[in-house]
C-alpha cells in the first residue's frame, strides 16, 4: 500500500464529516469514525476491512522503523504518529486483537489550541504564571488531557521568554517558537524512556518542562526534583480526581518511603486538573473539568490524608471564590446555561443525593422565574358595550 493510496483514504475520511476524534480499523468491519463518542461506519470497496488490508497499512505507518517492530513484537502494540500533508496529524497506535493487527488514530486539530478556544477560565491563566512546581492534568483516555496541556504550553509560548522543553510519545502538536524557545523531543525517536528524558533534561536549561505522561516511580521521582530545583514541571495521569491522583502518585512509592514523598509532594504541587467529557443537548461534547489548587488545607490533606471534613472536595468547593471548582459545580454551570440535560448531569456527577437536590431547586428557580413572568402580563381586553335601558314609557291616565 503506497502513500498516496494511504493518504487518499485517511484524508477522505477525515473529512467527511466534522466532530471526527478517531479512526478505527479493525478487521471484519468497514473503517470506523468516532464522531462526537459515537461510531459510524465509512463505506469503502471491498467492505468490510481484511487482515491483509489491515496489515499493509500498518507495514506504510510503520514504515521499517526498527524500534515500533520492536515494542509489536514485545508488547503487543506501539505508538507513532502519522501526517496526511494539508489535512490533519495523527497518533497512530497499532495493536493486536486476536492474534490479528488493528489501528486507532487519534486526530489532533489542525491548529494549536488556546485556553480561550477550548473554553478553559480564568484559573487556567493563572496555573501559568507558577515559576516553579507541578501542574497535573489527570482523566480518562480520549478526554483532552493532551490538548489542555497544548494550551497550556500555548500560553507559557506566548507570554513567557523561557525554554520550554517537552518529552512527548509522539509529538502531538508542533508550537512555532513565539516569545520562548521550544525543544520537543519524541519519545525512540529522541530519547529512550520518559526518565531517561528527564533525567537529562535537568542539564538542557529549561525553565519550563512537559512530560506526555509520569508512567512510574522514577519519573515521578525525578519530575519532583525538577520541580523542587526551580523548573515547572506539567504532566499527565490517567486518573478521574483529585484524590486518586494523589494516591497514585504515593503508589508508585514504597509504605516506608510514604511520610517523606507526601511531605515533598504538599510542597511541589500546584494544581491538579481533572477532565471529563460529556454529551451535549445538541449532541456534540463538552468539556468539564475538576480544580484543585495549593493552600495551607491542600498541603494539610496531602501530607496526612483526607479525613471528615477535610476531604480535597471539600477543600476545592471552600475555595470556588479562587476559581477552583468540582465536577459537580461544572456540571451545574453548564445544566443552568442549558448547555447538558438533567440526565447527563446525574450521569457524570460525584454526588447524585446533593446534585439531585440542586437540579430541583433549580427548576424551582425556573418555575417561580417564568411564573414572575406570567404575573407582569397584561391581556388587552375591550370593555363590553353598555346598553341604556330603556326610558320608562310616560303615565297616560287611564280611561274611565
């Protein structure tokens, strides 16, 4: 399978339609699109997809490249990326199913995101003005951790005259050099392992430094002495809040060793971002997103552990004058700008009891709003028409 024959068909699919996040092969269906979390089928001839097919698009994205062969052959998949000129950039990621080949891409916009454009607020300019620490960004795979990290890293290019290094797997997005400098480098292709890149990186003099993802002990290790040696670092991990986070990190992490990486983290991180997409009433996805940041009760939690009364929700609802905010009091936001149903909100909430009560109190709201509105109208109604009633008929004497 050439190149132009590779290229003709991702391009077609890409775009056929908007909203188009993924793109599947997989054999015994047509190529599949995931548009806006849902699937449908792109009709090709012959139909549905063979091995065979399967397998000569994958040998083109590969491309011979020794070390992709290598991770097939050992883990079962690997990762790259893949550009259709013109079009779009993808993440590749070939894997076994069955014994036989599959592929998913995931496709990255074609310009760089900004906070603004992907609809983040005010707290998120302030999360780049920290000289120092650790920015998390944590949720589910496919729910944008990626993109918010390019907006970020957006942002710091354009405001901050720093070098700004990144430890991607693959590059995702490709930032011209604004008032920064940018150094990206891609995971086998530029440096071994994400620890080993960062290791290393201490010695690049960078001020700024993204790692795609802490995936172990020794990264999370060395992204802590990054950060406690004056950098900023900002990562990912696949968790869904706060608190999970926060244990995932204590997990890499021996019993004996816990006292003094609770101590290390309450004092190098400065906020974790937790994201989560939803349906939208016109069908599209919404990004909703959970803030912690750093404070005295933050710090407090994190060294001893959540107890009653100091759980990280708690903490994050006690300082929403801050910008911080939980899923729930995102949910709320956007149900109230009628942006997501009730339904959607009592999916995807933490606490369904307290959610459920806010949902009635609001369409109470509601009601007594559109009741208000009902009481100042005023009907145009004509007055009847009087009648005079007739004058008395004039006594005429009667005869004798």
């Amino acid at each position: 399978m050439d190149k132009q024959t590779v290229d003709s068909l991702l391009a077609s699919m890409i775009q056929s339609e908007k909203g188009i996040s993924d793109l599947l092969f997989i054999e015994g269906k047509p190529p599949l699109l995931d548009v806006y979390g849902i699937l449908r089928e792109f009709p090709i001839d012959p139909s549905p997809l063979t091995g065979e097919v399967i397998g000569k698009l994958a040998d083109h994205v590969i491309g011979g490249n020794e070390r992709l062969i290598e991770s097939f052959k050992n883990t079962g998949s690997c990762d790259t990326s893949y550009a259709v000129e013109g079009v779009a950039r993808l993440r590749v990621n070939i894997y076994k199913q069955n014994g036989r080949r599959a592929i998913v891409m995931r496709k990255f916009p074609s310009t760089i995101p900004t906070l603004e454009k992907i609809g983040l607020g005010p707290i998120f300019y302030e999360m780049v003005k920290e000289k120092n620490g650790i920015i998390l960004v944590t949720g589910a795979t496919g729910c944008g951790k990626t993109t918010t990290l390019a907006a970020l890293i957006n942002e710091l290019n354009q405001t901050q005259p720093f070098h700004i290094l990144t430890l991607e797997d693959p590059i995702e997005f490709l930032h011209p050099h604004a008032k920064a400098a940018l150094s990206q480098r891609e995971l086998g292709k530029d440096f071994p392992t994400f620890a080993a890149g960062l290791r290393v990186a201490l010695r690049q003099a960078p001020k700024i430094i993204l790692v795609g993802e802490i995936r172990d002990r020794e990264t999370m290790e060395i992204a802590m002495t990054a950060s406690e040696t004056g950098h900023l670092v900002v990562s990912t991990l696949h968790t869904v809040n706060a608190g999970q986070s926060i244990n995932r990190i204590i997990g890499f992490f021996t019993r004996d060793e816990e006292v003094q990486i609770r101590q290390r983290l309450a004092e190098t991180l400065r906020y974790i971002v937790s994201q989560r997409l939803v349906s939208k009433v016109d069908g599209k996805r919404l990004l909703v997103t959970e803030v912690l940041g750093s404070n005295l009760r933050t710090r407090e939690a994190i060294r001893y552990g959540e107890s009653e009364g100091k759980t990280f929700n708690e903490i994050i609802e006690a300082s929403s004058s801050a910008g911080w905010h939980t899923f729930d009091q995102s949910l709320l936001a956007a149900r109230e700008a009628d942006l997501v149903t009730d339904d959607t909100v009592l999916t995807y909430c933490t606490n369904k009891g307290k959610i459920r009560q806010a949902l009635d109190q609001f369409h109470k709201r509601q009601g007594v709003q559109q009741d208000t509105a009902l009481s100042g109208l005023k009907l145009d109604i004509v007055a009847p028409i009087k009648i005079p009633a007739p004058e008395p008929a004039p006594n005429v004497p009667s005869e004798t």
